[in-house]
C-alpha cells in the first residue's frame, strides 16, 4: 500500500485552535464553555478545548495532517462527540500508521456505529485498506448488560453499520458478546488492538484472549483507560493486569492508555 503523506503546515506560522464544547462529568455546559471561551482570549494560541481536554501552546499537529482531515471529516456526520475526540481519533490514526506497517490484523472491541474503524481505514486505503479489520460490538443494550447503553443502540444497529461498510472488503463487522465471540471469530496475529468496551470484566477478558496475539511492536490503545468519573475501575483491573506481565500503561491525556507490545 502507498501510505498517506505527511503534509506541511498551509502557514508555518499559523497554528489552529479548536474549540467544540463537548464534555462531561459537569453541571452546567454553557457556564463551562464561556468561561474556556474567556480563558481562550488570554492564552498564546495552539489551544485545543474539547472532549474534557483543555490545552494551550499545543501545535494541534492533527489539523497539519491532511490525509487524517479527510478521513476525520468525511466521518463526523452530524454527531457533535465525533468533532470533539478528534485528538483521540487522531492518536488512532498514528497508532494504525504504524501498526499497517507490521504482520497482523486490526481489531476494535467495541466499534459502536463504526466511526473509529472507518477514520482509520480510510486514512490508510478506505476500500484498499490492506489488512484484515475485526470490528465487535453487541450493537444492542439491555438492561443486565453492565456497561452503559449509547444513544444508537437498537436491533437496526448492527445491519446500519455494516451497511458503512459496503464497499470494505477486509473489514468484518461482528456481533457477539466479548468474550465469547473471540473463541470462534478472532485473528491469530494482530499489529493493532483498540479496546473501547466501558466495562471492566469485558475489557480483562478481551486482554486475556487478544494480548498473547499482538505481534512485537503491535500497539493496544484503551479508550477509556485515563477517564474517572466511571471507568476508573478499568484502569484499576488494568494496572496490575499488565505489570503483572512487565508492562506500564502510557496514560494520555486523551483519556486513553497506549501499550507497545515487545
């Protein structure tokens, strides 16, 4: 595959701000967002204010990379949460650049509509994307289920979903419960795992069945890994999960955690 160009800045000189009042975990919305909005006018520039991320003096380096803007913005649609985790998006992107480049497949536990698999794709191929793309969910919710339900998820999900990816002959969009659904349909070598399952006893066990197959210099991004509020106990399960087998989790303040397989 040609893998996508780095592009220069437009302007050298110039660096973007990006303000998108996404965020949570607070008790009035428009209150937060005036007050980043007044502290924005006092800042040097470079400031990135989304998605519970407030930063400034930041080079904001995804918005110089022109192949990720077409595939970020050929996926927002009209969802204001895919705007505002363009960081994280973006870290992903890195993340897949990379890992395409080594033996394996791709896998995301917990793809939801999909947007995150498809940013990724399509910044390295979209329909010529040259590695086999796992993607799980159950696509619904009930309520025993631990995790919590998103806005999207119903009994017309999963064929909507599928339905995106029309056209995406190496990715495989698969429903079934974690970790049941990985003893008959998982890779045997994966260069790129994305965990993103907003439960505890889903993510370990995904670990326990996926970890031992990402290759040498594979990558593990967990979505949720760096957020409290609630998923902190993602991060307290994971942490003696992975120094358990000598391995420190890179907390980002994206609210994820990265892992380089050796």
């Amino acid at each position: 595959m040609q893998l996508p160009k780095l592009t220069p800045p437009a302007d050298p000189n110039v660096v973007q701000d990006f303000f998108v009042p996404v965020f949570w975990g607070i008790t009035d919305a428009d209150e937060i967002a005036a007050f980043a909005r007044a502290m924005a006018k006092r800042m040097a520039g470079g400031v990135h204010f989304a998605d519970n991320f407030l930063s400034w003096g930041r080079n904001n380096s995804m918005f110089d990379d022109q192949p990720f803007m077409t595939a970020w913005q050929g996926n927002l649609g009209d969802h204001a949460i895919d705007q505002a985790t363009v960081w994280r998006r973006y870290i992903l992107a890195c993340a897949g650049y990379h890992a395409v480049q080594l033996e394996g497949d791709f896998v995301e536990c917990g793809c939801y509509r999909g947007t995150a698999v498809k940013v990724v794709v399509d910044y390295l191929g979209g329909p010529e994307f040259p590695r086999q793309f796992w993607a799980y969910d159950l696509f619904e919710h009930d309520d025993s289920d631990p995790h919590h339900a998103m806005p999207e998820h119903g009994p017309d999900l999963h064929a909507r979903v599928q339905a995106r990816f029309a056209g995406y002959p190496t990715v495989r969009i698969v429903r079934g419960r974690i970790p049941e659904v990985l003893r008959t349909e998982a890779p045997q070598k994966i260069s790129y795992l994305h965990l993103d399952l907003n439960q505890v006893g889903a993510e370990l066990a995904a670990l326990e069945m996926l970890f031992d197959r990402v290759v040498p210099g594979g990558i593990v991004i967990l979505d949720d890994y760096e957020w409290s509020m609630g998923y902190r106990a993602q991060k307290l399960a994971e942490d003696p999960w992975f120094d358990a087998r000598n391995y420190r989790v890179f907390p980002l303040p994206t609210g994820q955690g990265l892992v380089l397989k050796r």
